[in-house]
C-alpha cells in the first residue's frame, strides 16, 4: 500500500511532517500526556504528545494528538489501536484547530457506536458548530432514505453511513423492475441523521453515483 502525494503539499518531507506522522484521538478527560504515551508507545517511536485544553479553564477536552517518528508507525497505531479512541490522521498545523476539532466530532468516525453510549461517556456535539439558519428547512428525524441510480451492497452502504456514530440500522431494499438503489437507514439520534445528512447527500459512492439523502418520517416530534 502506497500513500499518494497531493500535488499541492510541496516537498514529501513536508508532506510526511504535516500529514501522515501525528494523528488526532478521543480519550478519557482525566488522561495526562503521559498516560497518552503509555498507551500509544507500542506502535512506534513518538516524537510528542499533547492534550487538548480548553483555553478558560484548562480542562482536557477529551481529545489529544500523538505525533510518530514515521508514517507507518502512525498508521499502525490507527489500524491497531482500540477503537474507542477514534484515531485518525490530524490536519496538518496550519488549519484551524477548532475546525478540524468540529470536523473530527462529526465525521471520519470508523467505530462501532450503537445507541447514545459513546466512549467514556462522551457525547459528540454534532450541532455545536454554528450553520445558516437557512441549512434546515425541512422535518428531520432520525431516519434517512438513500436513493442512487446503482443498486446498494448492503455492507459497503453499512460501512458509508456507520462513519456517524449512532447508526442504528441499514435496510437495502431492492426493485426488481429497476437497477436503481434505494435503502431506509436509521441514527439513534435526530443529531446524527442531520449530519449524516449534511455530508452524504450528494456524495458519489462510488464515484460517479450521486448518492440522494433525505429524512423520513419516524413518528418522532421533528421540533426537538
């Protein structure tokens, strides 16, 4: 497996400090730096380890970076590291903190999340980062149709809609008359039906099918 280079990273030496050696992760709020590295050394040489605080108070936030000395080191620990931490690669330093913070929180989730119980009893803030007032007119609910002019495999739609946390369910329903897609999926929470909503909506899975989300009705009060 080989990493391609954007062509807009400049030199691959940049590419492997910024990008591919220090990755972002979920944990306990009473972790300590050193707890961090307890729990990641065994994946390779780490060059440092920090906490996010937060600014007023100095509490953790619950999320921390571990910065390798080598790529693969950094994508060992992603690949082999428990699942509760959410490991991803981090953005490089010179994006905004905070919205990658936001974007970490709501997407690129590769975990096993069911019900409302995340991780150390964290729960993400989908809609804490603030959006057009304008973004949504319509009822929401917890439930999404998915429909695409290619057939659905139920386990690749699964694994697509499962990067939200809280999917509760993927039904793939088939049209013998038509080679259309179409499926029902459902979020334990209105929160992540709207975000997964957001993002997928247009998608092209694969590429080249637009993928059309829209909510479905689920007998839920849609004001909440």
């Amino acid at each position: 497996v080989f990493i391609a280079q954007s062509r807009a990273s400049g030199s691959h030496r940049d590419v492997e400090d910024e990008e591919l050696t220090r990755i972002f992760v979920m944990i306990p709020k009473t972790y300590t730096e050193e707890d961090l590295r307890e729990k990641f050394k065994m994946y390779g040489d780490i060059e440092y380890c920090s906490i996010i605080k937060n600014k007023t108070t100095g509490e953790s936030k619950g999320l921390g970076y571990v910065r390798y000395l080598k790529p693969s080191q950094a994508a060992r620990a992603i690949e082999e590291c428990d699942r509760s931490f959410r490991a991803i690669l981090a953005e490089p330093k010179n994006k905004s903190s905070e919205s990658f913070e936001h974007d970490y929180y709501s997407n690129n989730m590769r975990q096993e999340l069911r019900g409302n119980t995340l991780p150390f009893c964290m729960q993400p803030e989908f809609c804490s980062f603030e959006k057009p007032e304008t973004r949504i007119q319509e009822p929401v609910s917890k439930r999404l149709s998915v429909v695409s002019r290619l057939p659905f495999i139920q386990e690749q739609l699964f694994a697509l809609f499962d990067l939200v946390p809280g999917l509760e369910y993927c039904d793939v329903q088939r049209d013998p008359h038509t080679n259309s897609g179409y499926a029902v999926i459902q979020y334990s929470s209105a929160a992540s039906a709207i975000y997964a909503k957001y993002k997928l909506n247009g998608f092209e899975y694969p590429p080249g099918n637009r993928l059309t989300v829209v909510f479905l009705e689920d007998g839920s009060d849609s004001s909440e």
